[in-house]
C-alpha cells in the first residue's frame, strides 16, 4: 500500500473518530476519550488535511437531538439595560465614571448567549426572564454570523443579538408581515431547523465574558477575530456623548438593520467592575433610545404658542417630512432653553423623532442654518411684556391674554367633560365678552351663544345642555379642572380619598401634603399656594356647582373592616393585588393610594424581593413617628380576612 494511499485511509479515519466523538461529546454529553486525546485527533487531521469538512463542523451537530425551547439557566444574568430618553439623563449617566465611552447601535431583535466550550458552541439561548431562557441551539448553528467553532480553548460566552437584515425583511414585508423584529422572533423557534434557516438571520455580538480584554473595544476587536461580524461603533470622550446618538441619528436611514436607539458603555473593563451593577441594570452601561420614527427636515421658522398658564411656547415649523406614515410640518421646541442649548437657526437640517408616534420632536441639528431664532420681547397674543423665568418665557398678563384664557376656558371644559367647545366657540366668546372665566359657563343663555358664527338655534341649545349636565361635579375633577400647577390626576385623587371635601382640601398645609406618599416638598408648595390663588374662582364656581365628595367604595360603612383603611406593596401570592382590595372593600375597609398618618394597615405581598419599596419606607418613617398604622405580611391579611368572615358569618 503506497505512502498516499495510507495517508488517506488515516485521514478517513480520523474523520470518521473525530465525527464520533464530537457527537458523544456534545450531543450525547458522554465522551469516551480525554480533551486531550480528542485534541490530538484534531491536529493530525489539521495536518494531514487542514481543509477536511470535519474541521468546520466540530460542536454541536445539526442533528443533534437538542429539545428546543428546553430552559437554560444563565451563569450570570443577562440583565436589562438603564434607559434614558434626553441629553442631561445621558449626560448625568457619563459623569458617574472615568475614561471613554463605546457608542453602539441599540439592535432591535432578539437577545442571545452563546456559550462556547473548548472552541466550540455548546448552547446557545435566549434572554428569557434574564436568568432563565430558552434553549435555541438548533437554530442558531443556521445562522451563518454564529461560527460552530471559535480559535480559543477557553470557555467564553458571547452575547448578541439576532436580527433580521432589512434588506432580507423586503421580500416579507411585500407579503405582508409587520416588522423584521416579531418575523425574527418567531423565525428563532421554528420547531423546524431548515424553516429557521429559510428566514436567513444574522447575529450581532457585541459582549464578551470570560476574556482577557481590558477595554470594551478590546472585547469587540477578539469576536471580529472569533470569526464574527464586526458590529459599528463610536469610541468618545465622556463630555461628547450625544454626538454618539446624533451619528447614528444620521446614518439610522441607511442601515441595513433597525436600530431603536444607542447603547453606551464605559470603556475600560476595570471601571466596568468598580461601576458594577444593579439586580435589574449595569452601571456602566445605558441606552439612549429613540422615541419614534425619525427623519430629516428644515427647519423654516419658528411660531410662539401662549398656554394658559401665560407660559410663551415655541414650535417648530419644517418642510414635510413623512413619520411613522403621518406628514409632520410642526415640531414641540419645548422652551427658549432648548433653542440656545441646540444652536437652532432657521435653516438648519434638523432631525424630528415622533416621540412614542404620537408627538413630533425636534433632536437636533445635523447641518446649522444661516439665519438666528429671534426671541419676543413681548406676548404675541395680547402684547404684554414677556418675563423670563429660568428656561421659559411667560406672558406678564395672563389673566387678561386671550391665548391664555381661552387655553384656561379649553381646559376647564375638557376636564370635567363638557362637550361641544371647542376653540372657535370658545373664540367667539371671548369675543363677545360672554367667556372669560370658567365661572361664566354657567350663566350662558343660548340666546347669545347662536349669534355666534356658524351656531344657531340647535347648537346654542345644545351647548347650554352640556353645561347644565356638570353643575355636579366630583371633587377630584373639580381639581383638576382648575387648571393648577402640580395638581393633576394622581395628586387630586389623594386630596379627594384623604379629605373628601372641598372645605377640608382647602384648609391643607404643605407640612400635611408632605407626610403623603409621592408628593414632595416643590408639588406640596406648587399645590398650596395654587389653591390660595385660586380661591376667588373655587367661591365663584361654589355659585353655580355642586362638589361632590367621591363615592363610597363596595362594602364602606358596613362590615366587619369598617373604619379601617388598607394600601398593598409588592406582588401578592394567594390572589391579585385587585382581588385583594376587593376582598377588604366587601368587609367594609377602605382602600387608600397612599401612606398616610390616616392608614391602617400597609400590606405586603409575600412576593416581594430586593430592596423596600417607597411605601414601606414610608409606613415605617410615619410609624417612627408614632403613627398608629401597621405592616402587615400577606399571611395576616389572610388570617384577618378569614377571621373577618367568621366573625360576619356568625353576626
């Protein structure tokens, strides 16, 4: 037998050894010979025949008889990341560490873990509940980005995300489906491999543990030298940060991936550590997200918007420019601030984010104008002299400025939910001297309101209808609708339950708001002293409206919990937080938002885990202070419900 012809029969062999003991080692989980043993096999087949097939399909086989979707418990928890949405958030983040800053492209698909061993790929998974995910081996080894082998012995996880190419997504979307993100998700648990592969994925990895990197751009360069696809990135300096966002901003339309913001992370890997992190996020890393679609436009002049509290508002006005399939002309500027802190001139290319697709927004300027934004010096609706208070600027006179009382008049309508007045009718009766405070709602005569414009007889009566249907109103929405500062839904509705009438909310100090849960001292001010201003109104509107106090909830006054009020934390176990509220309300209890000197009891689901939540930390400041409340486990909930419905099955 001739030298090549022994030569080839050792290489069959060896082919044929290596095959076997692969699938013994990774499919099977029971080899029969050492690594080492295994790795001898490897290099005599490398040097004998370096391009053999064998070589490239070490790791886990395509037939191998992984269950897909069976869970993975991760060796360290894929955690979320911190989010924030505006320059000074991004900026505040930066200077809580040292050194540079990786800008990265935020994918929009779906989180992945691949864990190799000995160079090759044992499992990969998905995030899950970031310490449990599921087991997508299979269909990953049908990702041509994944190598099934990497040139490293040492045991490495990668982390990534899976993608759809929008190229790729093209001939989906022309059949209809609705975003590459969801295609992705469905197309990585195909219970068919070959159907997996059919949707042609591809895998960012972007995070490396178990490397000897010392810098994030360290760990990015090893997996381009693992054999995976170099992923786009910005190195900056710490006081550049947003110029990270404003790049991918501009390059987002060309991408051949949907991004849905830009993920930060320090540098250097032992500041990574002395950051640390969270049990929910990393420290030091953050995603600036995008809120909506983006686009480019110019930016053509700037128009002055007076609210009703006399604040002067700037909006953009731009060329057409199409997002989220709306046309958007119109952009929020938000204050004379944000204008200076951009640079923003007429002229400039500026770029527009629909913030959650409803709210055009403008981000930033990618090519400055020509011509400066000029400010007023005096209120474009009524001509007063404009003040400036810090980023703002207001009317000097907004009790007699059109823009603002009509804005006041709009408000108070929509908010106890009169129908029918909208900004023309609120116009002509301004005009006409018959609307210039809420109070004259309610001495209308239909008469006057069908000489308007375009009203007549039908209308003017109708009007009057609607008015006459809220001469009742509940003292939560009364509050509301009085237009003050800080005192919107949430802090309404915890006057309302606390007081229950509008004589004992006017008589509140900011000492007694601020013994309230989740109202701090600048809204227990703001609140306060708005209602003081606004006393002339409340005894005015008192003429003509009834204040109701809110209404009793099921069970109150009766049974065998009455007198007593209850507030939940945490995650209950036995039933719903709601089932739980409902349950004390039949026996007679009250369910309150918030801690308070009043409360009974604070209740805290047996599912509660990490830190104390602000309502337990409340609870104890007040009981510190010899509040008679207490802080019941779930267990005595339980046993004080049951306890509860004997003592009401026997009466």
């Amino acid at each position: 037998m001739s030298k090549s012809t022994k030569e080839k029969a050792e290489i069959e062999s060896l082919e044929s050894a290596i095959r076997h003991h692969n699938h013994l080692y990774w499919d099977k989980a029971a080899p029969e010979i050492s690594d080492v043993d295994y790795d001898k096999l490897v290099r005599r087949l490398k040097d004998l025949s370096p391009d053999s097939a064998v070589l490239s399909e070490m790791g886990p086989s395509k037939d191998a008889p992984r269950v897909l979707g069976e869970a993975f418990r991760h060796k360290e928890p894929m955690l979320s990341l911190d989010k924030c949405y505006e320059p000074a958030e991004l900026e505040q983040w930066a200077a809580s560490f040292e050194g540079r800053v990786v800008a990265m492209p935020k994918f929009d698909g779906i989180a992945c873990a691949l864990h190799y061993e000995d160079g090759r790929l044992k499992v990969a998974a998905t995030r899950g509940d970031g310490s449990v995910g599921d087991d997508i081996t299979v269909n990953v080894l049908e990702i041509k980005d994944v190598p099934a082998t990497i040139p490293t012995k040492e045991t490495v996880e990668v982390r990534g995300e899976i993608y759809m190419r929008l190229s790729v997504f093209a001939k989906f979307k022309a059949a209809g489906m609705a975003n590459p993100r969801n295609l992705t998700a469905g197309a990585i648990k195909q219970k068919d491999k070959s159907k997996s592969a059919a949707y042609e994925l591809s895998f960012a990895a972007y995070d490396l543990i178990g490397t000897r990197a010392d810098s994030q751009v360290g760990e990015l360069e090893e997996l381009v030298r693992f054999g995976f696809a170099k992923v786009d990135y910005l190195v900056l300096e710490r006081d550049h940060v947003i110029e990270g966002f404003e790049k991918f901003t501009q390059w987002r339309p060309n991408l051949d991936y949907e991004i849905d913001g830009v993920v930060y992370k320090v540098d250097a890997i032992k500041e990574q550590r002395r950051l640390g992190q969270t049990s929910h996020h990393p420290r030091f890393a953050i995603a600036y997200k995008f809120q909506g679609d983006s686009g480019v436009s110019i930016l053509r002049q700037v128009e002055w918007s007076v609210a009703r509290t006399g604040a002067i508002t700037p909006v953009a006005i731009v060329d057409p420019v199409n997002l989220s399939g709306v046309t958007v002309t119109r952009a929020s500027l938000h204050n004379v601030a944000f204008i200076g802190n951009l640079g923003l001139t007429l002229g400039a290319h500026v770029t527009l984010v629909r913030r959650g697709g409803v709210i055009p927004n403008l981000e930033n300027v990618t090519v400055p104008g020509t011509d400066p934004v000029v400010i007023p010096e005096q209120c474009p609706s009524c001509g007063s002299v404009v003040r400036r208070d810090r980023d703002f600027i207001f009317c000097s006179k907004p009790s007699t400025c059109k823009s603002a009382v009509i804005g006041q008049l709009a408000h108070y309508a929509a908010t106890i939910g009169m129908l029918g007045f909208g900004d023309a009718i609120l116009e002509h009766g301004y005009n006409a001297e018959l609307l210039r405070s809420p109070v004259d709602f309610y001495t209308l005569r239909w008469e006057d309101i069908a000489k308007f414009e375009r009203s007549g007889e039908k209308i003017a009566k109708k009007l009057v209808a609607e008015v006459d249907k809220k001469r009742s109103l509940e003292l939560a929405t009364f509050l509301r609708a009085l237009g003050i500062s800080e005192l919107g839904k949430h802090v309404s509705a915890i006057l309302a339950d606390r007081y229950r009438t509008l004589d004992a909310v006017l008589q509140v100090t900011e000492e007694e708001l601020l013994e309230t849960h989740s109202i701090g001292a600048s809204i227990a001010k703001s609140v306060v002293a708005g209602l003081a201003e606004a006393r002339p109104l409340i005894d005015a509107l008192r003429a003509h409206v009834t204040i109701v106090a809110p209404a009793h909830h099921e069970g109150e006054g009766g049974g065998p919990l009455a007198g007593l009020s209850f507030v939940f934390t945490g995650k209950m176990v036995a039933f719903s937080r709601s089932e739980a509220e409902k349950r004390v309300r039949a026996l007679g209890a009250a369910v309150l938002s918030s801690v308070t000197k009043q409360l009974t009891y604070l209740v805290v689901g047996a599912d509660k885990s990490g830190p104390k939540s602000t309502k337990e930390k409340a609870a104890e400041k007040l009981i510190g202070q010899g509040a008679p409340l207490k802080v019941l486990s779930e267990d005595e909930l339980l046993a004080m419900l049951e306890g509860a419905r004997t003592h009401e099955s026997r009466s």
